[in-house]
C-alpha cells in the first residue's frame, strides 16, 4: 500500500492514517509515510534498544524497526502473520514501525484535533500529539519524533551545532516562533539566545502566531514586533502552511521572512513550502543551519 494522497496547500488540512496496537488505535501524519507493507522479516543488532527489533533492506536501502506495541509499553503482546510495517521518513531518516494492522487514512483539519492536557501528556514524557474523533472512536496521533529521539537522542535537536559558532553579538531583533512541542520549544529558544537573538516571542500553534500578528497589523506595529517568523509544519488548530499562506496573501505582512523549521522537510513538502512563498525550509535537527539562516534573512532587510 502506497500513500500518495496530495492535498491543496495551505487547507489547514492533513491525511491521517490509522493503524492499531495491542487493540487501541492510533494515527500518523501520511506526509511521514512513504510505503505501507507486509512485515518482514528482520536481522536482530546485538545490544540495541529494546524497542528495536533489528534491520532489513528493502530495495536495497537498509531501514531500522521499531516494535511500537514494546515502546508503548503492551504487555503480553504477541505478533501474527498479518502484522504490518509503517515505513516512514523524517528527519532526514528511514524508520519502520511494526503495528497489528492498518485501517485507513482520514482527511482531518488540524482544528479538529484535540492537543492532550498535562494529565495525559507532560512536556517531556508523552508520546502523544493529539486525539481525533471518528465514528465514536478516539485515535491518538503519536510524536513518533519524540519516539526517535528517546531511542536515538542523536536524531534529537543538534544543540552542539550552536557551541561551534562560538561567541556571537546579541542581536535585538524580534522572532516570532510557532511551535506545538513545548520541550522542542524550549531547546529551540535556549538554542537561538545563546547565538544571540535574545528577543523570541513563542507560540503554541499558528492560531496563535497569527492572532498576535493581526493584533500587532491591527496596531499598526508589526514591523517592528516580527522581522523574522519561525514556524514547524505539524501544529493542532492551524498548521504552518496556513499560516504562511495567510501571512503572504497578506498586504503588510508579506515581506517578514518566514522559515520552515520541521521534521517534515523532504522533496513533496519542500514544493509545497516553495509555492506557499516559504523564505527557508529546514529539517528540525539542523539548529546550526537555523540561525545561520535567520542571520541571513535578517541581513537582507
């Protein structure tokens, strides 16, 4: 099963697809997926992580397996014939994940899905990004970035990029960043004071960035709160080409630069970042690039 669903740019909209483990349902953004199949068999890598069932190679590009019923904690799961790999690609990586069964992909608006509290997800722990409602049934869209980075922390955010640009001057210059992973926030502002730009405005989703940016046209001061805006693709309520397709239909706002930071930058989002008017598209590990890209777009204003 091949997913190659395309949608119109800056909809608010994305492809879900529903897979189980051990009985519950959950999703993923098909954006991630390049190809569903049958599993296969796997070669077990001596001292891995546990959740890490080994490697096989497809077509001759080797790809790790991740058993997600072990990561998610299923006790007493057992695997059958009819179990399913999700091969995925983000973050510049290729990543199979072994699930019971695939059962459909749903086109959804990102205002419908529901952004878990902190009794379900706490900024550092919870593997869940959100929860959809279908046909009375509740789908959890799991942060399979965060399942990476607890298995792989070197996939994570390349903070050390930042200690190789040694001391820089500060910098006053107002950034505006949309960004739903209140730890990746975090890393992410932390990364970007200490290479000087000391004043970062951060928002939840692009809801929120764009609000603030309407408040602040509305004033009359937009200039000079945003020269430059920092925004991560998947967000609940809206995501980051609705707000850039908003933003560079705007009048006034057009010519703030906008970067994609996101783990879903590959060649089909790429595109679709270019025709929304995107100035920048990075893939999240890439920190280092981020400022030298903020340095450049702030260069030319």
């Amino acid at each position: 099963m091949e997913t190659n669903i395309l949608l119109e740019n800056g909809t608010n909209e994305l492809e879900v697809l529903e897979f189980t483990v051990a009985g519950s349902h959950y999703g993923i953004n098909v954006a991630k997926v390049r190809e569903i199949i049958t599993y296969q068999n796997v070669t077990p890598v001596p001292n891995a992580h546990p959740s890490i069932e080994g490697i096989f190679m497809p077509r001759d590009v080797m790809i790790t397996v991740i058993n997600l019923a072990r990561e998610l904690g299923a006790k007493n799961h057992e695997n059958t014939e009819d179990d399913m790999m999700i091969i995925t690609n983000f973050n510049k990586l290729s990543i199979a994940f072994h699930v019971d069964e695939v059962v459909g992909i749903h086109r959804v608006s990102w205002a419908d899905i529901i952004k878990p509290d902190n009794t379900i997800n706490t900024s550092d722990m919870g593997v869940a990004t959100g929860i959809i409602k279908i046909d009375k049934k509740l789908i959890i869209i799991l942060d399979f970035e965060k399942i990476v980075a607890d298995i792989s922390p070197e996939t994570s955010l390349k903070v050390s990029d930042i200690d190789q640009l040694g001391v820089r001057q500060r910098n006053e210059s107002p950034i505006l960043m949309a960004e739903d992973s209140a730890l990746l926030s975090k890393l992410i502002i932390d990364s970007i004071h200490k290479s000087g730009y000391e004043n970062v405005d951060a928002c939840a989703n692009g809801q929120e960035a764009w609000d603030k940016l309407a408040e602040w046209k509305e004033k009359g001061i937009v200039k000079d709160k945003v020269k430059c805006i920092i925004t991560d693709i998947e967000m609940p309520i809206m995501d980051g080409h609705r707000l850039i397709k908003l933003c560079k239909e705007d009048d006034v706002i057009k010519d703030i630069p906008i970067i994609i930071f996101s783990s879903l930058v590959n060649e089909e989002m790429r595109r679709k970042g270019e025709a929304l008017g995107a100035d920048a598209q990075l893939s999240k590990p890439e920190i280092g690039s981020l400022v030298a890209t903020i340095d450049s777009l702030l260069l030319k204003k």
